[in-house]
C-alpha cells in the first residue's frame, strides 16, 4: 500500500504540489469543487506538474453545483446525485469530471451520491439506478471506474446498487470515518460486504453521532473508532494494494501536525 493525501484542484496547484512533497508524498486525490477548472489548459497544467514534481494522482474526487449541507437534517435532500431535483445536472458534472480524469490520465472517479434508498422497492429506487447505471457506462466508455465513496449509505445499499447496475467498473472509496460519522457500519465489518470493491481509502476518522441532526466528530487517524490497526491489516487479507490517502477536515498547523503524524502512523502500519 502507498500513502497519499487529499490536494485541492485549484489554481494554485503548482503550490499544492510544492507543499505534498515537502511532506513526503508521491501520490494524492485530487478533489475538485471549481468547475470551472475542468479546462484543457489545467488539464496540461496537472499533468506537467505531475511530470515535474513525479506525484501519481490516485483517483480525482468530483464535487458537484448546488447546495451541500454535510448532516442528517438537510442532507438527504441536497447531497449527490440522489435528490431528484439535482440529478440530471450532476450527473452532467460528473460525466465532466470523468472527461477532464481522462485527461490527466486518472482512471478512477470518485464521488458521494448521496443517501441511497435502503429498499429496491422504494419508488426513488429505479430512477437513482438508472442514473447511475448511465453515469457508470459513461465513464466505462472512458475507460475509468467510477467509484461510491462511503458515506451516506449502508455497505448494502452500495452493493446491491453495484450488482444491479452490472456494468463492471463500480467501486469503493473506503472512507472508514464517514461510514461511523454517518453511523452507517463498522469500517472493518463493512469489509465483509463491500471489501472486494474497494479500489481507495481515505485515511480519517472519527467518532459515532450523537445528535440525531449532526454528523459525528471527524478526529486524528489512530484517535477516533476506525481501528486502523484491524483495518488496514484486514485490506491486506483482502489483497488491497492502493492508496490510503489522508484526509484531515480541519485547516491551520493543526491539520499539517495531525497530517504528518497520519503518515507515520499509517507507515508503520502497512510495512
């Protein structure tokens, strides 16, 4: 396993690459909110930087326009491809994302699409399907995955959407921290049902919600309930040998402390 971290797309990239390597990293996620920047100039630019400074971009996160509201409250009406309202615009994006990932030669495109419907009998069920399975053939075309980073849904809801899409280039940006911020599942047991999907990790996390509107408390990798020790020894078992990239949600020295404190951590743990 290689260890990376979470670098915006934005334009200043040549400094977000300055300060990864300053850290000690090769590889990262790109995450794009601005998109704007989906152009071919950055395109070239990402990829002379990427030849420049010899950092691998493991995946590119694709944010979406519109609202965003990160809790139990509004979320669910507002966040990824799930609301109805914002489906086909987002979807539209992220067909753009995929476009401009194939660009910088990035094969895996990852995203949250929101809360899932727990049953396939929902009425909202078939629609969501139906996007997806439109957004995924789309991206297949570009020769790239598309994959659910965790979150909003169960491992179940993301693995019957995968085997009922079937189209064989769907998979899982594990986020073991939001799976317990959302109180969704155990990050290790939900390998047991996602785990052969998984194709990315998100370093982070966190602790269990207690307030039925907010989200849990995203902390320090090794400080919260992820059990990365468990974890990252159980995506060895299952022969995951992608990146664990480090995501830390806060801003300041104290994400800079916390983010190299990650990496040691982390690097003792995947020798």
């Amino acid at each position: 396993m290689k260890i990376g971290v979470i670098t915006p797309l934005n334009k200043d990239l040549r400094a977000g690459f300055e300060h990864m390597v300053e850290l000690g990293f090769d590889n990262c996620q790109l995450v794009c909110w601005d998109l704007s920047l989906y152009t071919d100039e950055m395109a070239k630019e990402v990829v002379s930087l990427c030849e420049e400074f010899r950092i691998e971009i493991t995946a590119l996160w694709c944010g979406w326009s519109g609202p965003t509201a990160w809790n139990f409250h509004e979320g669910p009406d507002v966040l990824g491809i799930v609301p109805e309202k914002y489906r086909d615009v987002r979807v539209k994006e992220l067909k753009r994302g995929s476009d401009f990932a194939k660009k910088i030669g990035v094969t895996d495109v990852v995203t949250h699409v929101g809360f899932l419907p727990e049953s396939p009998t929902s009425p909202d069920y078939a629609p969501i399907l139906a996007a997806i399975k439109d957004l995924a053939l789309y991206i297949k075309n570009n020769g790239q995955y598309f994959l659910f980073e965790t979150g909003q849904e169960t491992p179940v809801a993301i693995k019957r959407i995968i085997e009922d899409c079937d189209t064989g280039n769907l998979g899982v940006n594990l986020d073991p921290a939001n799976l317990i911020l959302y109180g969704k599942a155990n990050p290790v047991d939900s390998l047991d049902v996602i785990g052969s999907y998984v194709r990315g990790v998100h370093a982070k996390d966190g602790f269990y919600p207690t307030c039925a509107k907010e989200l849990g408390r995203e902390v320090k990798v090794g400080d919260g309930k992820a059990n990365f020790p468990v974890l990252v020894q159980r995506l060895k078992e299952l022969g995951f040998d992608g990146a664990l990239t480090i995501e830390r949600e806060i801003s300041g020295d104290q994400q800079i402390k916390d983010i190299i404190e990650t990496k040691k951590y982390l690097e003792d743990l995947v020798k």
